[in-house]
C-alpha cells in the first residue's frame, strides 16, 4: 500500500505554493497527492480545490 502525500490547503498563497511543494515530491517519490481543504469563510470550498488542483497538475 503506497501512503499518499496530503497538503492542506485554504486558498491563500502560502498554501498554495505547500500545494508546489507536495506536487513535486510526490512526483519524486512517485506517490498520490491529497488535497485537503476544510470550507469555512466566504470562498467556495469547490473553488479553492479547483485553484490548487489546478496548480499541482502545472
């Protein structure tokens, strides 16, 4: 069983650059990426998951 790499993520640009930075590990190591993103606020939780999911597949 592969255990996958898991950022979380709030649609700020620090976490979105931690989104960088796990895909590019799990890239290395050759493991999934998880996402993971608690909806609070006035974002869209389907927005901040598009935006980041986005950025992990650039």
């Amino acid at each position: 069983m592969t255990i996958p790499l898991v950022v979380g993520i709030d649609g700020s640009e620090p976490s979105l650059e931690a989104v960088d930075w796990a895909a590019a590990e799990a890239a290395r190591h050759g493991v999934p990426l998880h996402l993971v993103h608690a909806a609070s606020g006035d974002r869209e939780p389907s927005d901040v998951i598009s935006a980041a999911s986005e950025r992990a597949r650039q």
